[in-house]
C-alpha cells in the first residue's frame, strides 16, 4: 500500500505549487462605450500568427486582419505586429458573459472592469446559438461525450468515436469547461492550438486551455451569458465616434463588402436618431468598411453648442444672416 509523504510541506513550497490562476488578459476599465488599446509586438523568426495568438491570448484571425500584408505563417525576425486590444463594447447589457460571434471574441464585465478573450464559434453548418443564458457549473478535467450527430460524421467518415472520451491530452474540451444552461452547449478548452478565434466548432465555444484554465475559477454559477452577432459596433467615448467593422473571414468578398456596407449605413443612421448632437465623417466610414479589419477608428464627434454672445444681441435672438455657432471636440 502506497503511503503519502509524512514530511510537512513549507508555505513558501505551498505558494510555488499552488496553480496561477490570474487571467491572462488585462483588464480594462471602459471609457465610455470604449475599452482597451492597441500594443505591438515584436517577432522573431521562429514566429506564427498562431503561436502568438496562443502566447498572447489573441484568435488567428483577428491577428491576421490587424495586420495586413503580413504572412501569418513567416513574419520574419523583428517584424512589428498590432495585437488588437482595442474595443467598442458590443450595445447590449454590459455583465458577466457577451460571446459576439462576429468578432470570435468573449467579453467578461466585472466590476473591476472587462477582461476579452479569442473563442473558437460554430461553423455555418454548426453554428452556434443566439441566446441568453447561465453559467450553471465550472468543470474541471471533463469527459465528453459526444452526440449522435456527431458520432454519425465520424462513422460517415470512416472513423469511429466512442461515445465518450475521458480526460486527458486527446479529450476535445480541453482541461476545463464551463456548462451553460443552453442544452449541450459549453465554454471549454480544446486539444488543438489552431481554431481559437474561428469559426471551427459543432457550435460550443472554444478558449485556449491557458485561459479557460484561469476563467472557470473567475466565472460564479448564474453568471448571465449573452451570445450575438454583432459585425459593426458604434459607440461614443469622450466626445468621439469609434466604429468597429468586422469581415468573416480572411478573405474579403465583394458580396460581404456590399453587406456590411449595408449593415454599418443601418447601424450609423440608428446611431444618429439616438444621439442627433453627432457629426460623422462619411470618408472615416468608407475606411472603415474598406478595411474591415476589426479595428476601432474615429468617425466623428459630438457637436456643443455655443450660446451667443448676450450683448451682440437681444436674448433668444440670433444674430441675421449668421449659422449658429459649433465647437468641435
């Protein structure tokens, strides 16, 4: 019979051991409907998009965007890439969860601010779920077993699965899950590095291991989750207009052009009804929707109002012939 050690373990051997658990993303506190900044990173040669994304908490494909003209597979020794950690919040209720499946990314709202996140999506064939839900249980080292539907690709495919794997470096949920109150839908980690920060699932949603590692201990049972679909954000943060335009995919199809045209023109013409002190520029919008890129840029200002000079003219009478003076800022 095995015996455990009898020898007491120090504090200090205690706190080495004892697993970090401090997220690997900052936190930022909101400036409005904004959040975050851009940083750069320097590469060697051995670099990928991929590895970065895994070492920085960053998905492919928002690295890819941000970086245009850069080969994700071979940067080259001391390139400068943008790690894109600059935000418009999504315009939904701003607590606990909000998956926007446009952006691949996973906003957490606490009150010490907003931590975000790469997360892998459904496919169009296996999308994942508009909805409102819960966090209803964090799961540590979890078993999958996998639907019938899945089960039939594999066999349709001349593969087997077992209808369940247990835990362990071959198990698709990663080292730890989150269960959602959506029926068979998950936040989980994966065994495959590449994928996060795509659309690569049968619909759960995939962090890297090293985060979901780290998150599942932040997360409490009931915490609300949202997932949407938000390609264009619009928000104001200190006077100014940011918008935040994202392609699907990393090819940029003049059809989905034409649509997220259409979406931003809907989206900025709402935005001027809610908030008619705003002046946008059409010319920062056309860039926007150009570059799509997933990058908040300045499109306009908020407008103040200057009142007249009172002994150039009579109260509540405009001087004729004169527009009425406008501050920008």
């Amino acid at each position: 019979m095995a015996q455990a050690s009898s020898q007491p373990q120090s504090a200090a051997a205690r706190v080495e051991s004892a697993p970090d658990r401090a997220p690997r993303v900052p936190t930022f506190k909101p400036d409005g409907d904004l959040a975050g900044e851009l940083q750069v990173f320097s590469t060697v040669y051995e670099d990928t998009f991929a590895g970065i994304g895994n070492e920085q908490a960053l998905g492919f494909l928002e690295l890819v965007k941000a970086n245009p003209g850069v080969d994700p597979w071979l940067p080259g020794e001391g390139t400068l890439i943008t790690l894109p950690r600059h935000y418009v919040l999504p315009d939904v209720a701003r607590e606990g969860i909000v998956i926007n499946l446009a952006e691949y990314r996973l906003y957490y709202f606490s009150p010490e601010g907003v931590q975000v996140y790469p997360v892998g999506v459904g496919t169009e064939e296996n999308p994942s779920p508009l909805t409102k839900a819960q966090v209803t249980m964090p799961l540590e080292s979890p078993a999958w077993y996998p639907p019938a539907s899945i089960r039939a690709e594999y066999e349709a495919s001349g593969e087997y699965l077992p209808k369940m794997i247990p835990p362990g470096p071959g198990n698709p949920l990663g080292t730890h899950a989150l269960l959602l109150s959506e029926k068979g839908y998950l936040i989980h980690g994966t065994n495959k590095q590449f994928g996060v920060g795509m659309a690569v699932s049968h619909g759960c949603f995939r962090m890297y291991n090293e985060d979901i590692s780290r998150f599942v201990y932040q997360v409490g049972k009931g915490t609300p989750v949202q997932v949407i679909r938000e390609p264009v954000k619009i928000g104001i943060s200190g006077g100014e207009v940011w918008l935040e335009v994202h392609r699907p995919h990393e090819e940029y199809s003049a059809r989905d052009r034409e649509r997220l045209w259409q979406q931003v023109s809907e989206k900025v013409d709402q935005f001027r009804q809610q908030h008619p002190e705003v002046q946008v520029r059409r010319k920062s919008i056309e860039i926007a929707v150009d570059q799509a890129n997933g990058l908040p840029i300045m499109v306009g200002e908020k407008l103040t109002r200057m009142a007249a000079d009172e002994s150039a003219s009579s109260p509540g009478a405009e001087p004729e012939g004169q527009p009425e003076q406008t501050l920008y800022f």
